[in-house]
C-alpha cells in the first residue's frame, strides 16, 4: 500500500503508454485492504488451542517488521526521486562516520559510550562526529555539481541513464556571500581567490552539515538498536554476504533512521509546493 502510494502519481504517467499497469493502479487503496484482509482472515482461521499467545506475538512482530522496514524504504525511494543527492549523501555520511568511528576508537578509544556495544569509546563519537561534518561540506559540493544528483525524477521509467536536464532548485545556486578574511583569502591559489573577501556558497552546503549532524549523533542508535536485537537472540551478526562485516542488514542499521530523517527533514525545511510538471500534467489527464 505505502509504496504504492508513493509512487502512484508517477505510474499514472506510465499507465498512459502502458494500460496493463493500469491493472495494478487503479483501485489501489481497495486492493491493498482486500490483500490484508485476506492475510488477517487467513490468520484468524489459523488459530489453534494451546497457541494462541505464540501465534498472536509473530502476528504482532510481523506488523512491527513490516512497519519497520517498508516505512525506511519507501522514504529511501522518496528522497531518490526528489533527486539522488538525497540518498547517496545521507549513505555516504552514515558509512564515513562509522569508519571513523572505528578509527578514532581503535586508536585514541578510552572510555566506554554504550553498554550494548562495549567497543564503541566517546573518542570514537566525537572524532567521527569532527570528521562527518568536514566531510559533508565537500561531499555536499561536490555531488551539487552533477545533474543527475540533483535533478528530480518525474516519471517511471526503465531506463536507468535517462537524460536529465532541470533548472536547479535554489538550495543548489551559490547566492549565500561568506566572509573570507583578507589574510586567507589571499593565501589560497588564484583561482580560488572570492573578489571583495566574500564566496557566494550554496544553502545546500548548510543542509549538507545538518544531515552529517544527524548522521552523527541521531543514526548510530539504530546501530546501537541492532546490537540489542542481536544479544537478545544471541547472534553476532544477521548475515554472512560480506566476510568480516555480517550480511547486507548490519550494514543498513544505521540508514534506517537516517532514511526517514532526510523524508521528515525535506519535507518540513526544503520542499517548496510541487510546480507543474509535463509528467503532472500527464497525470492529472490521465484520471479524468
């Protein structure tokens, strides 16, 4: 249902070339109920004596599962179609700071953070936190510098190198003036020099610094959260794709904070009120 929902106005798009997607589309929000209301009565029907509290607990761990998972997802999805600088920078920011977390643990590692993860130190903490932040300022830059980043994708499509070509949202135009002093200023190579003492930087890059906050100080508990799920069923790791690292969910704990947090955070401070599109347009035609 969610996903569907979220991607709906952009198969309405496709729906006009391709009318067996209509058979998905159409009437989505009574067939996802009729879908899960035939899952509810097949589990009604499933009860036996003796297990009712064994039977209703997975009933109620697959809902929190479910809730979970496709609620990080389908934010994953809406921050890459509001253009793939919101899902590859919050991914980078998350894997950089637990390299560094690593690294500032491993060397410099005193004092103890967390009792569910004895190995991870405030050395490790602040240091990753320093290093994030530095980080983000030039990741930020230099991912605003491609289209194909920053472009926002309108319709459903199968090919996967379309041709992007937007005008660029204002948060990716350099209007910000920040003061260089004179020293510095004239201490950098030409052509970096900024006339008048003053760069004109992007209000990306300010955004660009929240998330590795973010990234920083809110994620890591969803890294802490996984490291409680697995004590509790007394595993080390929840796979074993990647040798040394567990499989592909150790290495997302920390991305499903992070998902929902850029959806929130684009929602509440970024995005303006969606201006008419070829692909909307298309879309509204389409349901008349």
């Amino acid at each position: 249902f969610i996903y569907g929902r979220l991607l709906f106005h952009h198969i309405q798009v496709v729906h006009l070339e391709h009318r067996f997607v209509g058979l998905l589309s159409d009437h989505h929000l009574l067939k996802s109920f009729a879908m899960w209301l035939i899952g509810f009565c097949t589990f009604i029907l499933s009860l036996e004596k003796g297990t009712y509290k064994y039977q209703f607990t997975q009933f109620g761990w697959t809902h929190i599962t479910l809730l979970m998972v496709v609620v990080s997802a389908s934010c994953m999805i809406h921050n890459m179609y509001e253009g793939m600088v919101w899902f590859f920078l919050p991914v980078c920011l998350v894997i950089w700071n637990d390299v560094y977390a690593y690294v500032f643990g491993r060397f410099w590692g005193k004092t103890p953070l967390i009792k569910l993860s004895p190995k991870k130190t405030w050395e490790g903490f602040l240091g990753a936190f320093v290093t994030t932040v530095i980080f983000s300022l030039w990741a930020g830059w230099l991912m605003s510098m491609f289209e194909h980043m920053i472009c926002p994708q309108e319709e459903l499509t199968v090919q996967p190198f379309d041709l992007v070509d937007c005008k660029p949202d204002p948060i990716f135009v350099p209007s910000y003036p920040l003061y260089i002093p004179s020293s510095l200023n004239a201490a950098l190579p030409k052509p970096l020099q900024a006339p008048d003492d003053h760069l004109l930087v992007m209000p990306f890059i300010a955004h660009s610094v929240a998330l590795a906050v973010f990234a920083s100080i809110a994620a890591p508990f969803g890294g802490f959260f996984a490291s409680g799920f697995k004590r509790a069923f007394k595993i080390k790791d929840f796979g074993d794709l990647i040798p040394g690292h567990g499989g592909i969910t150790d290495r997302m704990d920390c991305q499903i904070i992070m998902s929902v947090f850029v959806a929130v955070y684009r929602t509440t401070f970024i995005s303006p009120a969606k201006q008419t599109s070829v692909a909307r347009i298309l879309s509204q035609v389409d349901l008349l």
